[in-house]
C-alpha cells in the first residue's frame, strides 16, 4: 500500500477562508495576551499598592474573566479550524500539537481555577481594609504563566520547530 492510498483526503480551506480564520486567530491571541496583561497589572497593583487602591485593584478583576475565556475559546476554535483545514494538520507537526496542548490547558484553567479566584479577590477588595491582599499572592501566577505560554506559542507558530510526528503505520 503507498503513502497516496493510505491519506484521507484532506479538506482544505480555501485562501480567503484560511486568510480570515488566521487574523482571527492572531486577534484573538493578542487580545489574550492583553488581557493577561492588564489582570497582571491588576494583580501586581494590588499587592503593591494602599489598601483603598488594592480595593479597587481586586474588585475590577472579576471584570476580565468573560473577556479572557472568550478571546482563548476564539483562539482555540481558529486553532482547530486552521489546523483542520490547512496542511499543516492537528497533528501531524509537533508545534501545531504543542500550541492546541498549550492553548487547552490554558482555557481549561481559566473556566475551571481561575474565575473562583478572581471572584474572591472581589470579596476581599469589597469587604476592604489591610487584610484584603492576604493570601492573594496567589494570583500572580496565572498571568504570568499564561503570558510566558503565550509567548511560547506565538514564538512556536514562528518557528515552526521539530518537524512533523512520526506515525506508526
């Protein structure tokens, strides 16, 4: 059997499509990042500054959880798409299946941990005082690490690394 015979045939989006479904992808992308930004300055804000400011700090974070898990769902539904309807496959290179495994986690962690978060540091900044930033230190951590992924995945979708996945016939 030859490699012809064993390939599905692929659906392939045709260059308008695939043009729009990339600058939503890279829209969407960038404003994650953004967002991620503007929680971490948020966040960083509030350990850092008095306690009427940090108030305040931590009662608009709950404001940015919709924005975040709408622009990773838009990132990761572009993703696919792209992914299905371009040559480069879900997984047939390595840098594509880092990106989706990148972008996967990240949405799951921002449905799942981060909106409980975010929803107590409001309480906290509501209930005010020099108490309200104890134990929120917390919150650092998922800008951060969703920065740093993020940049990883851009800088993957550049260098398109590793080549493609070897499969077992």
């Amino acid at each position: 059997m030859t490699t012809a015979t064993r390939t599905r045939p692929r659906a392939q989006v045709g260059r308008g499509t695939r043009r729009a479904l990339l600058v939503a992808h890279i829209v969407a992308s960038g404003a994650w990042i953004g967002i991620d930004v503007v929680l971490g300055v948020l966040v960083f804000t509030a350990l850092s500054a008095d306690p009427a400011a940090a108030a305040l700090c931590l009662q608009v974070l709950p404001l940015l959880f919709w924005p975040v898990l709408i622009a990773g769902l838009v990132s990761l539904v572009t993703g696919i798409a792209l992914g299905l309807g371009t040559r480069y496959g879900l997984l047939r290179y390595w840098w594509v299946a880092v990106k989706l495994v990148i972008n996967l986690v990240l949405v799951v962690l921002v449905a799942l941990v981060l909106r409980g978060g975010l929803d107590e540091a409001a309480v906290r900044g509501a209930a005010g005082g020099p108490d309200a930033v104890e134990g929120l230190d917390t919150l650092a951590f998922p800008p951060v690490v969703s920065i740093t992924l993020l940049v990883t995945a851009t800088v993957l979708a550049v260098v398109k690394p590793w080549g493609r996945i070897r499969r077992s016939a």
